[in-house]
C-alpha cells in the first residue's frame, strides 16, 4: 500500500493546488475530495470550472472518466464475494488504485478490498486538505514533476499484469490508440474507447 | 455559476458507474470473461500513455524515466521501488 500512498499524496496536493488556483473555495475542494473521490475526474473538473465551462459539460466530463468503473465493478465484483450492503461502500470508495491493488494482489475478500480503499480514501482527502491550505504557496505543481507520478504509479502496476505476448500487444495497443485519442478527444473519451477496443482485441485474439 | 449542483451530479454520476458494475450479477459468456481479464491492462495502459509526455518539453526525459522503472516494475514487481526509481531518474534527468 505504501507506493500507493506515495503516489496518491502528490496527486490529492496537485489536485487541492488546482483546484484553489481555479477559484474553488477550501470547503469546496475538500467536498469533491470527500464527495466525488475520483482523481483524474477532480483534476479536470476543476481545470474546466476554472475556465468557466459550463455545468453539464463538467458533469458529461466526469461520466465519461468515471465510465470505466463499471468494468472495474464487474471484474471485482466477479473475483470479491460481497453483500448488498459491502457493494454500496465497496462502489463509493472504487477507484484505479483501488482496483488496480486488489486485482494484482489477487483480492478474495471483502476487507482487504475496503482496507485499500479507506487507506487511500484517507490519504486522499488529508493531502486534499493539505494542498487546499497551502494552495496559494505552490505556484506550479508541475513544475516539481508531481504529475509524472501518475503514469509511473499505473506503469508499476500495468507491468506485473503483463503475462503473455498478448497482454503486451493488448497494453500497447490500447496505449497508443489512448495516445491518439487524447490529440482529438477531450477527457475520458481516449480511456474510454481505448479500453474497451483493447479489451475487445485482447478478447478476440484469444478466442 | 454554481458549485453545489454540479458537486452532486459529479457524485451521482461517479458513484453510479461504481455501483453499476458491482450490481451486475450475470453469467457471462466466455468472450466477456476474457474481455474484462484484458479491461485493467488496456485502461492502465490508456491512463499512461497520454500523461508519459507531459506539457512541458520534458516529453524525452520522462519517456527514459518511465522505460527505466518499466524495466524495474518488469524484473522486481516491486510497486513502491518502481515509482521511487522512475521519480528519482526523472529529477535526476532534470538535473543533468
């Protein structure tokens, strides 16, 4: 867990520094932190708010970064036994890391899978509030390189997952098609359709 | 424009795509059970590839950083080594 905490740390400051940089309030930025919980979502709400984009497309943005935990849900809800009640704190709290943690560790239990997410779900929102406190101090956050730790933190745990030659054609396909989409689309238009054509490859190359 | 409505929508719309797929309760065919083994390596790898260059001319540095602890992540499957090699060659870089 801990490479997770040290990834997710300068993400939530990123996002707080951003977000008050965007003219969000503190209590605002804490409230999507605590509310939303979805980094990548946070990120670039809060870019939009900052240039006033309007409300529905902030929202549309956020489905279609967050579309994607309908497979994670499917895929961990397909190896973690769980009742009713654990699959509604179990969704709140699902996020990339989450997910990316349980299934690379083979997750066969509940409260392993709720032990990543409170751990990160905490750490999150404490680097949140740090960042929102200290927001106006960092002028730059990318300057210090703090948003290469997120391709490096999915890259540690892509790599493990990388089994046979088709994972690896799969990983680049759908890499480099993300890397185009992103030229053109906005969001998680790139994640989205990258994804799910990957998949439907990897899946039919093996059939 | 206000903050609150949408703050609720962004949660209403997040929290049901979470709740979506852990509700799904269906038998599915082969062709979808190898489709979500492949859906983790396919979005990780779509998360990585548009944010490896970055928005600041360091597109070379942080492409070596990343082979490195690529390469580390390959031969250790060690998490935190990983992310602690790939950060410390990118400042590293930065420096030389």
């Amino acid at each position: 867990m801990m490479p997770l905490w040290l990834g997710v740390a300068p993400f939530a400051l990123a996002y707080a520094v951003l977000a008050r940089d965007a003219g969000l309030s503190i209590v605002e930025t804490q409230a999507l932190s605590l509310l939303v919980f979805a980094g990548s979502a946070q990120v670039s709400a809060v870019g939009l708010f900052g240039r006033g984009v309007g409300g529905l497309e902030i929202v549309l943005t956020t489905f279609l970064l967050n579309v994607r935990h309908v497979l994670y849900g499917m895929s961990l809800g397909r190896v973690v036994p769980m009742t009713k009640r654990e699959r509604l704190i179990g969704a709140y709290l699902l996020t990339d890391e989450a997910y990316g943690v349980s299934v690379a560790r083979g997750a066969r239990s509940f409260p392993f899978v709720l032990g990543t997410e409170v751990s990160l779900f905490l750490v999150w929102n404490v680097m949140t509030l740090v960042g929102a406190l200290v927001g106006g101090v960092i002028p730059d956050p990318e300057r210090l390189g703090v948003d290469f730790v997120f391709p490096v933190a999915f890259l540690a745990l892509l790599v493990p997952l990388l089994r046979l030659k088709v994972d690896v054609a799969v990983a680049l396909v759908a890499g480099v098609a993300a890397w185009l989409l992103a030229k053109w689309l906005p969001g998680g238009v790139p994640v989205l359709g990258a994804g799910v054509s990957g998949a439907l490859l990897g899946a039919w190359l093996t059939r | 424009m206000s903050f609150w409505p949408i703050c609720l929508a962004m949660l209403a719309v997040t929290f049901g795509s979470r709740l979506a797929g852990l509700l799904v309760r269906i038998r599915l065919p082969p062709f979808w059970l190898r489709f979500l083994h492949f859906v983790p390596i396919a979005v990780f790898a779509a998360l990585i590839a548009p944010s490896l260059e970055g928005s600041r001319g360091e597109g070379g540095i942080r492409f070596a950083a990343a082979g490195l602890a690529g390469v580390v992540a390959w031969r250790t499957r060690h998490l935190a080594l990983t992310i602690a090699v790939g950060l410390a060659a990118f400042w590293l870089l930065r420096l030389a």
